[in-house]
C-alpha cells in the first residue's frame, strides 16, 4: 500500500505535491519522495520517514518546476529499512524516466532474471518498483524510432507492461522534456483517479491515488483511470488516453474500502463512507439473524474507520451509539507498523478509554476488520478493564484467512488470526464474549449497491481467489519466506542499513 501524485500545472508543483502527499499520509509511513523537472532537468528528494520529517524549508527549495510527482511507500515488497528504496525511482535510458508506484508486482523474481539476461539491465535493489520502471524502459526504448518520441511510443510501451508484469500496480511516471504518464493494471486493482484544474493560466492535471487529493488541492474529480488504461500529459497541459490491455477486468481491491483509503474519497465510482455505513446495515442485519438474544446497551467503535459501520449499525439495531475510545492522532496507523511487538505496544499509545461508556455496560465494538488480532485483543482488555460486563466484537469484513500478495502488508498466513481457526476459536483468542463476522457477499453488496457496475472484487485475502490466476501454494510459500518480520542488522539505526547500496540523497542526507 503506498499514495502516488502526479501533477501538471502552470506554476511551481513542489507545494501541491507536499501538500497532496500529506493527504496521502495514511497510505505509508515509511518514506516519502517528491521529484520535479524543470525544462528537461529533474530534481528529487526522498527519504525515510513521514513527509513532514523527510522535506525541509532547503529541500522543498530545489524541488523546481511546473510537473512532478510524489510518493509516500508502505513496504510490501523490499526493505522497510533501506533508505535506497524510497521512490520515485530514476534511469537515464531512454530520455530520462522517473516512476512512482503503488501496487506489487506477482513476477517480479521472473521479470529481475530476464532484465539482466534478455534487456542487460541492472536492478539496484529488492524493490519490484524498480524492476516496474526498467521494464517500461526496455519497452520504451523498443518502441522509439531513433531518438524520437512520441504518443504512440508511449503507449506501445505501457502495453508491453502489461504483456510481461503481472499483479497490481498503479503508476506515474515523468519522461524528460514529454511529460506525465499514468497507467494502471488490467484489473484496476489499486486505485488511481484524474482530477483537472481550469486556471487563467491553462489547464492543470493531477492523477491520484484517491480524490481526497483532489479535493483538498483544489481539483475537479473528472473520473478514474480505467484498468489497464494508460493516460498522458505532455508539458503543454494536452490530454491524452489509451486502452493498452488486450482483456480488462474491473476488479478493485476490497480493502480499500473496508480499511486502506480516507473515508472521504471516491474510488471507482464509489463514496468509500457510503460504502461503509452499507456494511454497517448488513453486519446489523446479521446480528439479528445470529445472535437474535444478545442484549447489548451501547454500541461502541473502534476509531476511526469503523465509525461510519458503527454508526449504521447501532441506528439499524436501535441501540445507542457512543465513543467509548479516544484517539492518539499523533500515533501512526499501526496496521502498518513493521513489527508485532511494535503494533501491540501501540495500540494502549493510541487509544484511551472513557470509563462512563463502560461501567456495568455490556458493549459491542465495531471495527473494520480484524487481522492479526493484535488491536482485537487489546481493546477488548481495555475495555474490561474500564468496568464492561459483557464484550462483543463486530468486523464489518469477514475474517482475513489468507496472503494478500497485491500491496497490501498480510504476508503470511501465520501472522493471520483466523488463518487456521473457526469463529469460535478467533473469539476464544481475543477473549470477547461473542463476535460476529460480515458475509463476503455482503461486504461485495455494500459496495456494489453504490456502483452496479463492478461486477468483480479483488478479495483474496477473504476468499484465497487470486484474480490474476498466477499464485500458486510455492508463491505463497516463497513470499512468507522473504516477508517474515524482516529487522534491521544489529547496530542499524533501522533508516540507512548499509547494504552497499550508493546512497543518491547522501549529500543531503545529513538534513533529515
């Protein structure tokens, strides 16, 4: 899971994209870069941390230029700890490509064996994002005649992407002295929106991981990028699409809209809060029908993107729906904490009970999902020790059994609470006196009532259908084997592992 920008504009783009990507913020915590360019020239920074940590006064300065892109990266596949692998990523050849992505890439390992035997090209680190961009090198280079670049070039190479990649991936990418490129794969998995801007000095574009960025950087939401559709903005501000795939399907990924995206965006079509209070109305309707005797005083949520299912919950059972947790904003979202021990020693940092709404009460919490069981078994301690007699858990999602290998960070099935135990055993675990899962064709009825066209979900994680039809058990097995818990070596501050890598940032790296 990671938040890409793209803007073309008429004036300086490194405020629009620090502020865009500050949006972006929720989507990675891990690094954050911006790159520029001016006339044919690129300018970048990039760095571990959060964007306000990584992006000073001096370094927002050199970030000249009137287009660029962002990034801010939640590692799913690479190092958490290796500053090199901050994007965007940069190669020279041809003309000059800078590329941000958000997604993973399923054949990686395959695609790194034939860039160096077939394409003689180098890839500098574990991240596919890299093996991304040198694979629309090599297809860009085979489809230019001589040194001339055009439309059609661009195009011809973004589906030779998609002949060889395959898994998620929504993308941006600058082409020295052309312009901005966007494109998105077969299945639309990961998101990617288009926003326009009409100023007196012309027209401004901007692409997105969702349109919260739009919004806030005052952008018209014209519509998404369709799956495997490829759009283009030269430097001129014209407007430029393509259908590059032979065979799309429109299968966006369901956590986006249980957990990943801001409430306040629209992802294919589709108000993520309305989404949400949608579930909210079935998982209700559910409880009526599975535990019709359960007496329940107050339904409680777990902040923050439960609270639109909480709310239309309790409203649909007739229950009184309170805030029985107050949140830490200055704590990051620890699903996306690399680490265990990290995310459970969190969890007490980031939410505080308010006892009045627990004492002598019998409680439902409401989240959205439930994982590793980690905040489940936490909360449901803290709320038996703020004075509940009873506590029952609801999870607007079914229960995640499965690797979800498409970018988003459930890489092993051990790590996964309900991966080898009944209902009734996830309950035992987290110590609740009751809980109650959504339906799979519920959750996918809570979306689609919103937008009847999608007709397919991205949902492996609840179901093991993995849409791209490439992942077999000794995938799975190798990706547990590479995405354990990875830690930084011993006396490693955890930002700047030496691995020998060229360090590109070195001379400002002393900023930071």
């Amino acid at each position: 899971m990671c938040g890409i920008l793209g803007v073309v504009a008429t004036s300086p783009v490194n405020q629009l994209l620090y502020d865009g990507l500050q949006v972006l913020q929720h989507r990675g915590q891990d690094a954050a870069g911006i790159a520029t360019s001016e006339a044919a020239r690129f300018h970048m920074h990039k760095g571990s941390g959060l964007v306000r940590d990584v992006f000073r006064t001096r370094n927002m300065r050199d970030l000249k230029g009137n287009w660029g892109i962002g990034h801010v990266r939640y590692p799913t596949a690479g190092s958490a700890y290796n500053a090199a692998e901050a994007q965007p990523f940069y190669v020279n050849s041809p003309f000059g490509l800078l590329l941000a992505h958000n997604g993973n890439l399923t054949n990686s390992e395959a695609l790194k064996r034939e860039m160096f035997l077939s394409d003689l090209r180098h890839i500098n680190t574990s991240s596919d994002s890299e093996v991304l961009l040198n694979v629309f090198a090599h297809e860009l280079q085979a489809a230019c005649k001589g040194l001339k670049i055009d439309e059609e070039a661009i195009f011809t190479a973004v589906a030779g992407v998609h002949r060889r990649c395959r898994g998620a991936y929504a993308v941006v990418v600058m082409i020295a002295g052309y312009g901005l490129l966007a494109f998105r794969d077969p299945y639309g998995i990961r998101p990617l929106v288009i926003g326009r801007n009409d100023t007196a000095a012309g027209t401004e574009w901007l692409v997105a991981s969702e349109s919260v960025a739009l919004d806030v950087l005052g952008f018209r939401l014209l519509r998404d990028v369709a799956p495997g559709e490829a759009v283009l903005v030269d430097t001129a501000g014209n407007f430029h699409s393509r259908q590059c795939a032979m065979k799309t399907i429109q299968a966006p990924c369901m956590f986006e809209f249980v957990y990943l995206a801001r409430p306040d965006s629209i992802i294919d079509g589709v108000s993520v809060y309305e989404s949400r209070m949608k579930m909210g109305e079935f998982l209700a309707d559910r409880m009526r029908r599975t535990m019709p005797n359960v007496h329940i005083d107050v339904v409680i949520p777990i902040p923050d993107s439960s609270r639109p299912s909480a709310m239309q919950m309790a409203e649909r059972l007739g229950l009184p729906f309170r805030e029985g947790f107050v949140k830490n904003r200055y704590i990051g979202r620890t699903f996306i904490m690399p680490g265990q021990a990290t995310r459970k020693k969190s969890v007490r940092q980031k939410l505080n009970t308010i006892h009045q709404e627990f004492k002598g009460k019998s409680v439902l919490l409401v989240d959205d999902s439930i994982v590793r069981g980690t905040t489940s078994k936490e909360i449901v301690n803290m709320a038996r020790e703020a004075g509940a007699t009873k506590v029952y858990l609801a999870s607007a999602a079914p229960p995640v059994r499965y690797a979800n290998v498409y970018g988003i960070d459930m890489p092993t099935r051990a790590e996964l609470i309900a991966s080898d135990r009944s209902e009734d055993e996830i309950c035992a675990e987290i110590g609740a006196d009751g809980l109650i899962y959504q339906d799979l064709d519920d959750l996918k009825a809570s979306v689609r009532a919103l937008n009847p066209s999608i007709s397919f979900f991205e949902t492996s994680c609840f179901d093991g259908q993995y849409i791209t039809g490439d992942i077999t058990v000794e995938y799975l097995n190798g990706v547990e084997n590479q995405r354990g818990e990875a830690k930084p070596a011993k006396g490693d501050s955890g930002d700047d592992a030496d691995d020998g890598q060229l360090d590109l940032n070195l001379a400002s790296s002393g900023e930071h």
